[in-house]
C-alpha cells in the first residue's frame, strides 16, 4: 500500500501547478469545476477528503489529457485508503501514525535520533515504559486515556510490517546518549542494545549505526532535533522528511526543505561508526547495564 499521506501531498502539489499553468485562480477553477473554493483550497493544501469525485471534477475543468487525468484520478484514489494502522489510533496516537503512514509503500527510511530508540527498533519492554510516559502526558493535557497494552501491539505490528517481504531497508543512526543514558531499566537496556546490535545482520535490510559523543562533524553542523527521511520507488513521490520537535511533528516534502535534512544525514553518516563498529560498541553498553543490573539485584 502507497502512503496516502504522501499521495495527498503530491496530488496537491500537482493541482496547484496545473492550475497555475492553465492561469487560473482557485475561485475560477471553482467555478469551473462547480465546486466552492474551499474545496479546491483543501485538495491544493493536502488536506484529508473521502471523495474523489470533488478531484475529478477538478481534472476535467483543468482539461487534462485520458492518460494525466487518469493517473491523477488514481492518485487520488489512493490517497483516501485506510490503513492497518487506523484501528490502532488509540494505541499509535496522531503523531505515531504519520509516521506509520508514511513508511507505508517506502523503498527507504533513514531516521537520526539523539534521546530514544526509535520505535521500529524498540522491544516490548522498551515500548511499555514509554507508553506509560505517553499515558502520563495524554493525561495531563486532557487527550484522553491511552491504552499502553494495545501501544505496545501496534509498535509491534508496525515493525513486522515494515520487515515485510519487499518492505523498505532502514537505517538508523543513532546519537551515543541514546546508547549510555537510561530510558528503562538496566535490565530492559541491555536487552534493548543486544537487540540493537544484532539488528544490522538480523534482515540484511537494516543497518544501526552509532554516532560518538567525539565525532568529528567537519564543519561543525550540528542536528537540533531528530528527523526521518522516506524514499518511494515511484520516481514521482517526493522524498519526504520529518523532524520531530516536543509538541509537534513537522513535515515537508518541498526539494529546498527537504535538501538540508539530506545534506544533515550525509554528514552524519561520514561522522558516525561504521556498522560492526557500532555493533561493537553497543554489545560493550549491554554488558554495562547488565553489570548495574546484576548489582541492584
């Protein structure tokens, strides 16, 4: 299944640049298509619709040729599907499932995270401590109850997805404070790291990389927040980035706002170990927190 998300994005930006090259405003394309110019707003700005008759009407009144308008048509159709992950909103919550949406149909996903494992690479005993974190912050802002049993299910379900036959590599580089400080117990975080380190030979498609605490950045460019990156293997699918901020998770998928996050990951990756380096050094931080976790027993 292609990402609906990134198939609305692109049929938006689509519609916006036929409308401008046929010199047309959003009130005349209305009119044309008879429909209001809300409609025509919310399908150029990418927002969810369910009727794919209102696009179709856009198509026609913009004139485009069978094979366009009925590749756009199909676009758009793919763009109101559901997927797996909406049954398990109360569990994955709105922020999670952008991102399960968009590794939804991906060739590749690259994810730099500097404060937690990132969810396709977290075990269940990691996922629940952070669900009762997710359930505490629901809570205090008035969201809601979260159900951290079916939270722990969906992370699960959304890795066995994407470790699907034909599913996207992924690669994770992952800042050295993620490795050292505690997000569980010492016992969940040797657990943790063994896994992390013998996932980059688990599928062939996955590698985790470490990025020292004293690696050398060059010219000293420095993330200020974790971000993914997502690649499709229809050439027409923008590149997508994500950067997770507190409060809010940005996307973008216009080429100037995506570029610094590609040229971000470049450096990264010159900076970081290599995979059975980071191998390594994650085996060595098991055995550190298996240690600690031996002497509080």
């Amino acid at each position: 299944m292609i990402s609906p998300l990134v198939r609305r994005k692109r049929l938006a930006k689509e519609l916006r640049r036929l409308r401008d090259d046929a010199g047309l405003s959003s009130s005349q394309l209305a009119a044309r298509a008879k429909l209001n110019r809300q409609k025509i707003s919310m399908l150029e700005n990418g927002h969810p619709f369910t009727n794919v008759a209102d696009v179709a009407a856009v198509l026609t009144a913009l004139e485009l040729p069978d094979p366009h308008w009925h590749a756009l048509f199909q676009i758009a159709d793919e763009a109101t599907k559901s997927g797996w992950w909406e049954s398990y909103r109360e569990g994955l919550g709105e922020r999670q499932m952008v991102y399960v949406n968009l590794e939804s149909g991906a060739a590749e996903v690259r994810e730099y995270n500097l404060f937690v494992v990132p969810g396709v690479l977290q075990t269940p005993e990691y996922i629940r401590p952070r669900g009762e974190l997710t359930a505490y912050q629901w809570q205090q802002s008035g969201k809601g109850r979260y159900d951290i049993d079916r939270g722990v299910n969906a992370r699960m379900m959304r890795q066995q997805v994407l470790r699907r036959p034909g599913g996207p590599s992924y690669h994770a580089i992952l800042d050295e404070l993620v490795i050292r400080r505690a997000a569980a117990s010492p016992t969940v975080m040797a657990h943790q790291l063994r896994t992390l380190a013998d996932a980059s030979t688990a599928d062939g498609r996955t590698a985790v990389r470490v990025l020292p605490i004293v690696a050398d950045l060059g010219d000293l460019w420095l993330p200020r927040s974790p971000f993914s990156l997502y690649t499709y293997p229809d050439p027409g699918d923008p590149t997508v980035a994500v950067v997770d901020t507190e409060i809010e998770d940005y996307v973008y998928i216009e080429e100037s706002e995506v570029r610094p996050y590609l040229e971000l990951w470049s450096r990264l990756e010159k900076a970081a170990l290599s995979v059975d380096e980071s191998a390594r050094f994650l085996a060595e931080q098991a055995e550190h927190f298996a240690k600690a976790s031996e002497r509080k027993s």
